[in-house]
C-alpha cells in the first residue's frame, strides 16, 4: 500500500516533505515485486474539497493541499502506478479530518475480500511518519482484521510489514 504519496506532499508541493521525491525509486521497486507476482496494490490519497475543515483557511492546521481534482493531490508521474491499482481516497468530507486509510472508507472490505493476510505499507518520512504509524495503529485496533506489525525503515522510507491473522 502506497500512503498519500501526492505531488503537494513533495518539493514543490503546498505542504512538502523535504527529499520526498526520494521515496519514489523504493516504493517503485515494491510495486515492481508486487505486480510480477499478481499482487494487489493500493493507493492512499488525501482527497480533500476546497473547503476542508483541515485548512488555516478554515482554521485548521495545515495549509491547503491535495484538493480534489487538483495537481496537487495528484500522484507524481515517476511513481509507476501503471497497473491495476486500487485507490483509496480519505477525508473527503469538508467537516471531517481522517489520517486513517482505514476510517470512513472501503479498505478493511476490500483487503476481506481478496484474502489479503500480509499487508506492506509505504510512504514519506517525517511528517507522514507519524501518520504511517497512526495507520498502523488504526490497524492493530481493527479487532476484525488482527493486524500484526512488523516496521522496516530505510532512508526516508517506512516500510511496514503487517500481518494479517
């Protein structure tokens, strides 16, 4: 699972993650692994309105960024999301923040349906570090999945190995 790796979250980006754009190279080797071996792959994205409750303009925290429709919440064009890809979009409701993957939205089923046991979840460092390990947390507390993590890091990459039961 690749987490919210959006053009505004990289340099250039509204609210970005220095050296983001070094992620990219790592997390294209793993969906190269996984699509030679049929794996199912999932995207992450913030998918905010223009109006989200998350922004200062709305006297949220963070200034706007990935906007629906925008550039910005776009994936970049050196990630190599080429095949067939599940993506998962979250806060996209104007009053409500999510940093979950998991809250308010289709992933838990989804994983259901296709037998997913084992769950790799990458993103930026840093900042999304935190939220990485706030999904891994959400995912632990999903007593009907049994998440089970394992976390690897390697430069500005967190790679977490999850277990499903």
């Amino acid at each position: 699972m690749v987490v919210d790796v959006q053009r505004d979250f990289l340099p250039g980006g509204s609210l970005p993650v220095p050296q983001g754009d070094e992620v990219i190279p790592v997390l294209n080797e793993y969906i190269r692994r996984f699509e030679a071996h049929g794996l199912p792959i999932f995207a992450t994205r913030d998918w905010h309105p223009a109006d989200h409750c998350s922004f200062q303009t709305q006297g949220g925290p963070w200034p706007v960024h990935c906007v629906m429709d925008s550039e910005g919440a776009s994936f970049p064009s050196a990630l190599t999301l080429s095949g067939p890809v599940t993506i998962i979009s979250k806060a996209s409701l104007s009053g409500q923040e999510s940093y979950s993957d998991f809250a308010g939205t289709d992933l838990a089923a989804r994983l259901n349906a296709l037998g997913v046991r084992r769950l790799f979840i990458g993103g930026l460092a840093t900042v999304s570090l935190l939220i990485l390990l706030f999904l891994v947390v959400d995912a632990i507390n999903v007593e009907s999945l049994g998440f089970y993590p394992l976390i690897q890091t390697s430069i500005k990459v967190l790679i977490v190995d999850v277990k499903f039961c």
